[in-house]
C-alpha cells in the first residue's frame, strides 16, 4: 500500500470496528449507498483490511446477496453488502436511532471516499512503476494468462502469437534475475530488466543471449528461441510483403506454448531453491497457493488489464439450487 493509499485508509472515520465473528441473525435494510457493490467492496479491504465470508458455513437459495461485512459501532451492528448490484447498509437487531444515525454517517463517509480513491489508486500506480517496477511486471504475468486464454477461445490466432512472444520474454527476464540472485547471493535485481524508460531497453534477442549465459536456458532451447522470434517478427511486420498463410499460426503457437511451459517449469524451480537456500527475493508465503493468495492474484491482474474498473474478488458462496442470477461483471469468484 502507497502513501496516498495509507493517507486515504487514516482519514476514514476509525470507530467501525469489525466483526470476525457471525453476529445473530435478523435486521433489515437502513439505507442504499449511491456506491457500486465492487467499488465499495475494494475500499474497505484498504480501509479495514481483507474481507473473511462470514457465511462460508451456509448453502444459500438464491444469489442475490454476494458479499457482506460486519461492524461494530458501539451502538449496534452494521452490515455492508451487495444486493442485486447495489450497495446497502442494514443492521443486525432493532433499528434504534441511534443505529440509523450509524447507517447514514457511514453511508456518507463511503459515499465521499468514492469520490476520491479512483484518483488516489490511480497515482499510487504511476508511482509504483517508478518505486516498485517489479510488482507491476510480476502483474503483468497475471493479466497475460488470462488473455491468452481469451485470445484460445476466441481462436485469435495473432493475438496470441504477440501474447506468447511477450510472455516468453518475460519468463525469460524473470529467470535471469532468480538465477542471478541465487549465483550472487542477494535480492538486488537489475531494474532494465523488469522496466524499460527512454531509448535505452534490453531486445528480446540480448535478453534470449542472456538466459543462455546465465545458463537458464539450454542451447537446444536459444535456438528454438531464434527460430520462433524470426516467424514472430514475419507475422506482425512482414504479413504484407511475405509468403507467410496466416494458417500456419496454430503450429507455431504449439511451440511458443512448450517453451513458455518450459520455462515456467524452471522458474518454479530456481523460486523454491530461493526459499529453500534463503537467498534472493522469494519469501514462502510467496509460493504458498491458497484462496486467499488465489483471491489476490485475481485483484492483480484486472489492474493490467483495466485498471479503471472496480472487480471485487470474493469467495464463492455454496448454492442450494441452480443460481438465479448467476455471477455479474463486477465479481469475480474464487473457490475456498
């Protein structure tokens, strides 16, 4: 979290206090907040920290409600959720006024920090590249799988090759810098590596010599490199003026495919050395792949892909029958 992000989290009013525990059912709605669900929801994990599904337990009739968050006001208890894609404030036992009066401050406040946090999150992520290049190049893996996995199912065959060939890249720079730090014994890394600013950048062809002398590639596989880059460039910049049958795209895809998956593989393997050896950058929590991990992974990625949109990453919820609505823009579900 950036310094904006922090300065936007303090000025929140501060005695909410959350609820970690179910607190007895009952209550009904105070007020709607002019707020979207996905908006909200992402907020108050920077204001109060991860969100816990209370209800993970329950198997629901229906999907109109996907998310809710508890707090204590020492007044009674509010609850924050989604309903239908809208954003409501209830409360959990009898509506006193004094309750109310909770429901409408806090709608005010989340009403307010709307206005602002989009431009706050957006200036924390031109900093970040200045600050922390790395996290946005890891980022950038995220978003690119999952447009891949787009560009297959749409048989985009072009975008695909472009999203290998960066890919490749990628894993190739990320390799250089896990095997250099291993060999060197520190997490320093070379930021040319993970940011290009200006004219000065390091090509696909230094970077592929680089791997071979760092000896994260085999031979075999720089000069599988060479002849994949060579029909890379054929196809984007030499469609017009060559023989090149935008058909012979899927067999070369199979190749990009193989040697990204080659590479991956190694890189798995040098980020477990790291944890193992305690040198260089990888850390065990940042191997470890559970909901919580997978649920931040997801926030990542739609960043890089669009980072004016608001996408809350929540656990999916057990349904008793098939769901009505089923899951919206908005959400993006992940297994517990």
């Amino acid at each position: 979290m950036y310094e904006r992000t922090k300065r936007f989290a303090k000025r929140f009013p501060k005695h909410y206090n959350v609820v970690k525990e179910l607190p007895p059912s009952g209550g009904s709605l105070i007020t709607k907040v002019v707020v979207k669900p996905a908006l909200v929801f992402e907020m108050l994990e920077v204001i109060f920290g991860p969100y816990e599904d209370l209800f993970k337990d329950f198997k629901w009739i229906d999907d109109k409600v996907t998310w809710h968050r508890f707090f204590d006001t020492g007044k009674g208890i509010l609850t924050v959720y989604d309903f239908k894609g809208g954003t409501s404030i209830g409360s959990t036992g009898e509506q006193s006024p004094e309750i109310k009066k909770e429901a409408e401050e806090f709608k005010g406040a989340l009403e307010e920090a709307a206005i602002i946090y989009p431009k706050i999150r957006a200036l924390d992520l031109k900093d970040e590249i200045k600050q922390d290049p790395l996290r946005n190049f890891l980022r950038t893996f995220l978003a690119t799988y999952g447009l891949l996995s787009r560009a297959k199912d749409a048989e985009s065959f072009l975008e695909g090759l472009v999203l290998y060939a960066s890919t490749i890249d990628a894993h190739l720079r990320y390799g250089i810098i896990l095997s250099r730090q291993l060999r060197e014994k520190t997490a320093d890394y070379d930021r040319n590596l993970v940011f290009q600013h200006g004219k000065t950048y390091l090509s696909e062809r230094k970077i592929h010599q680089l791997a071979l002398d760092e000896k994260f590639i085999s031979k075999r596989q720089f000069a599988e490199l060479s002849i994949i880059y060579e029909f890379r460039n054929k196809a984007v910049h030499r469609y017009f003026i060559s023989d090149l049958e935008y058909k012979e795209l899927p067999r070369y895809l199979d190749r990009f495919e193989k040697i990204r998956d080659s590479v991956a593989e190694k890189i798995v393997k040098l980020e477990h050395r790291q944890v193992k050896r305690r040198i260089g950058m990888i850390k065990p929590a940042d191997i470890v792949t559970d909901a919580t991990s997978t649920r931040n992974a997801m926030a990542q990625e739609h960043l890089k892909i669009d980072s004016d949109l608001n996408v809350a990453v929540v656990p999916k919820r057990k349904h008793m029958f098939p769901r009505e609505y089923g899951p919206r823009k908005d959400i993006r579900e992940v297994d517990e």
